[in-house]
C-alpha cells in the first residue's frame, strides 16, 4: 500500500477561519497545494479583497466568505454556502484569534470576554456547525490553534492564556464526544512565530537595536529563531489527512523546541 497517499487531500473540503493572512493563509496554502479545496473568511471586504488576490498568485482558487466567528447566525449562514458551494466541510481549521496585551489589573472585563469570544466560543460555534455534517459524511478533521499560551503564564496576556488553554481542553472534549463518528479534533500549538500579531513585539529600536521580547524569544527557543507561518504548513496536512486517522485529542507543539527547554545556563 501507498501510505504517502495517506496524505493527500484530494476531494476534500477545508475551511479555514481568519485566513486572510498570517498562519491561517499559510494553513490555507498548504493545504490546497496536498488537494484540498479551501474555503476560508474574515471580517472586512478590504481583507477580503486583498486575501482573494494574495491566493489568485499563488494559482489557489479559494473561496472567500466576510463572516464574524463569534455570530452564530452569520457562522451557520457560511456553513451552509460552503456545503452548497463547494460540498461538506471535511476539515475545519479554527484559526481566527486575537489577542491584548494589557495587566490584568487594567484589563476591562469587556476586552476579557472579547478575547475569549474569539479565541475560545467561535471555536466552539465553528465546530458546533460543521460537526453534523461530518457526522453525516462518516468523517472529519478539526484542528484547533492553541498556543504556548496553552501551556505557560505570562504577564499582560491573561484572556489569551485563559482563551487558548480553555481551547485546548475543548479540543481534548471534541476527541471525547466526537471519536466514534471518526472525527479527530487536534490543536496545532505554534511557537513565536512572524505575523502581523506579535509584529509589536519584534519592532526595531529607535536606537536600531532589536526588540527586548525579540532577543528574549530568540534566547528561549532552542531553534534560536522566529517561527515562520510556512512552519505550521506539514504539521497541518498531517492532521487534516488520513495519515492522522488514529490522532486524536493531541496538541503538537510547532515551538522550536521552547516548551522542552528550561533556558540558557547563566
Ligand atoms: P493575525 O496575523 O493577527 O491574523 C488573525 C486572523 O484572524 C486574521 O485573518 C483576522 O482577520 C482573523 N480574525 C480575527 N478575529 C476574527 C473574527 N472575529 N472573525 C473572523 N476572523 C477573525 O494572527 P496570526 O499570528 O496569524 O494568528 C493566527 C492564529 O494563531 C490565532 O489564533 C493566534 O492566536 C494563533 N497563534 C499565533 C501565534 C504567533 O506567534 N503569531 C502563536 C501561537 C498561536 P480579519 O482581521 O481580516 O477579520
Ligand atoms: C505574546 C504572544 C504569544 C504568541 C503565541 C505564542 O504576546 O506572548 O503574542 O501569545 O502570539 O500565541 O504561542
């Protein structure tokens, strides 16, 4: 038997959440160039517009839907569009996430709860959408980003810890409920890796220097370097494919190697 055929994804039907750019467009890449057909959304036309072209140049011929995560109602309408568009969703990608760096102690409850709708409940709204019809098709992939946040504390990111590491456990309840209709639901957990998100945390100095938090990741990370999106791509077709059948509840750390680390010796 061919089992590199195990990791084809031709035929099916992924949707991608926030894969306007960052790691969900690279998510998004990889998983068309193993065959995947890609749906994927965002909030604003502006992104939209801009995201329908950054895939038109990479010969990807996805589908766009302008969808809040968080809105049910507008979650089940693209639910819905995907299935007609282009047939069942056979991998769902919770991607969409923000975060504020604020104390704790100068946090609102609002910017609490906003970081935890996104990052937390939409997973919850996303699965709770496609799970019936993966049930129905006999199969299904839902990967979930996850964090270091999952795992480890730091200061000024207390609704992003609290967000990611609930959506670890989600996704460990996910496998529960949902492994006799064969479905996996897995977290992909990235390192620090270059995006438009943690761009404030790697600025250059007035003084040209590099960024305190830069040098600090660097310091932490055995790999001794930033992550780059392209770096979730294999680790992501594994688990939408049926290379991963009998993975399930598993969070794989994507980190260089931070969370096996204890440090540099002083
Ligand atoms: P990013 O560059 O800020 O991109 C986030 C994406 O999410 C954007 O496409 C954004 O699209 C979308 N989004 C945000 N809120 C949304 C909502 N309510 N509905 C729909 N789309 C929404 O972030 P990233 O660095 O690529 O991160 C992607 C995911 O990986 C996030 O879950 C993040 O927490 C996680 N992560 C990132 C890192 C890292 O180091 N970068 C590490 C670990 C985990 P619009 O603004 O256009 O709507
Ligand atoms: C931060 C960062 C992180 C990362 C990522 C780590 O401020 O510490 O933004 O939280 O983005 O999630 O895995």
């Amino acid at each position: 038997m061919d089992y590199l055929k195990k990791f084809s994804l031709e035929g099916k039907t992924a949707l991608v959440t926030g894969a306007a750019y960052g790691i969900g467009f690279a998510i998004a890449e990889a998983l068309a160039g193993a065959g995947a057909k890609i749906a994927f959304n965002c909030r604003g036309q502006e992104h939209m517009d801009k995201a329908l072209a950054a895939y038109k140049e990479k010969g990807i011929d996805a589908k766009g839907y302008i969808c809040d995560v968080t809105d049910e109602t507008q979650v089940q309408k693209m639910v819905a569009d995907i299935e007609a568009d282009l047939g069942v969703i056979d991998i769902l990608v919770n991607n969409a996430g923000i975060i504020k760096r604020i104390p704790m102690t100068e946090m609102s409850v609002e910017e609490f709860r906003q970081v935890v709708d996104i990052d937390l409940n939409a997973p919850f709204i996303m699965a709770k959408a496609v799970i019936p019809g993966m049930i129905k098709k006999g199969h299904g992939k839902i990967i979930n980003i996850c964090s270091m946040m999952s795992e480890l504390g730091r200061e000024t990111v207390s609704a992003y810890a609290a967000a990611k590491g609930g959506l670890k456990m989600l996704t460990k309840n996910i496998a529960s409920e949902y492994g006799e209709y064969n479905i996996q639901c897995n977290g992909i957990g990235p390192g620090y890796i270059a995006t438009p998100q943690t761009a404030p945390l790697r600025e250059t100095q007035a003084d040209g220097s590099r960024h305190p938090f830069d040098k600090f990741i660097i310091s932490k990370t055995p790999a001794a370097r930033w992550g780059d999106p392209e770096d979730l791509m294999g680790p992501a077709i594994f688990l939408a494919s049926d290379a991963s059948d009998f993975v399930n509840g598993h969070i794989l750390y994507v980190d260089g190697g931070i969370l096996a680390y204890i440090g540099k010796q002083p």
